[in-house]
C-alpha cells in the first residue's frame, strides 16, 4: 500500500501543505498519524477517492489510478454501451480507434491496459493489429481481446496474440464485467 506525506500530496494538488492538514484534520481527506508524531500520512487509495469526489485532476495518480481501454472499431452502438458500462467514474478511461494506423498512434500516447480489437474492421487488419502488439515488447502485458462476428466464417484467433475473445453478438455488460476483472487482477483500481 503507498502512502503519501502531506508535502507530496500538496505537490499533487497543487496547494500548500497547511491546506492538506486542514482537509485532513478536518476528516475530509482520511489517513492517519504516525504513533508518537504529528506527522500525518495519506493511503494513495484515500488520496484518489478524496480527488475524485471534489472534482479535482488526478495527475501523476492517474496512470495508475485508472483503467485505460483503447477500442478498436468503428461499431458506434458498441462503443456506447461500452462507455455506458465503464464511466469515467468508475476508473475507466475509454479511447476509440478507427483502424490499425489509428490504433498505433493510440497506444503509443496513451498506454493502454487492455485494447479491444472489433474483427469487423477486417479480418487482416484486426490480426495484424493482434500481432504488432505482441511483437513490441512494450505492450506484453497488454490485453488484447478479439471481438469475433457472427458473419458466417470461422475466425480463428491465435492465442498468443490475444488473450480472449468475444463472439459477436454478446452482452456488453459481460465484457465490461471481464475487463475489470483482468485489468483489476493487475490494477489497485479505487
């Protein structure tokens, strides 16, 4: 568990050190007193809760504070009801790519936990994607999850390109429920 010191979470919030004393002792900001000091010390859990429900930016938490899934796809219905499951509220920053190109200059800025590669983009497209991303060493811990269409034709993924599949059509609540177990198994998510 990280804790912080009310001089580095001054530096997150951007506010002096006598401001988080006053939230803290106040009990709005929760943590507690090292035995024997005045020294007051901030769990990163307390300190994401406390930022989120006053509306204030996350900053240098945010990275790992939230759960961050690139959607490959052009599916607008889909891409909805996935934003709809997984708010912004709830831990979850959703970025959407249109095709491979796309989804490479995404995950190159924005680090993504999980990327969802939509096969109704094109077979040959969505496996290349699949492939690039475990060719590069960066995106190894990645997951990658294939949503496969009900279109007739026998789709094989390759299991060691991606880690799970969904064939279309399927609930979109069970998806969102699955990634936030796999990326919960590997995030603190608060």
């Amino acid at each position: 568990m990280k804790v912080f010191t009310t001089g580095q979470v001054a530096k997150i919030c951007k506010v002096a050190p006598r401001t988080v004393s006053k939230w803290f002792d106040s009990g709005r900001l929760k943590g507690y007193r090292i035995p024997g000091s005045q020294d007051r010390r901030i769990p990163r859990e307390y300190l994401i809760k406390f930022l989120k429900e006053h509306g204030m930016p996350l900053g240098d938490l945010e990275d790992e504070a939230m759960a961050k899934v690139l959607l490959v796809g052009q599916d607008q219905v889909l891409i909805e009801n996935l934003k709809k499951q997984l708010p912004i509220e709830r831990s979850f920053k959703i970025q959407v790519a249109a095709s491979g190109f796309e989804a490479g200059i995404q995950a190159e800025s924005f680090h993504p936990d999980c990327i969802v590669v939509d096969y109704s983009i094109g077979r040959i497209d969505a496996q290349q994607i699949c492939q690039n991303l475990r060719r590069n060493t960066e995106y190894a811990d990645t997951i990658v999850i294939a949503l496969l269409p009900d279109d007739g034709s026998q789709i094989t993924v390759d299991r060691a390109h991606v880690n799970e599949s969904f064939k279309k059509p399927f609930d979109v609540a069970l998806l969102a429920e699955r990634l936030r177990t796999l990326i919960g198994a590997r995030k603190e998510l608060v």
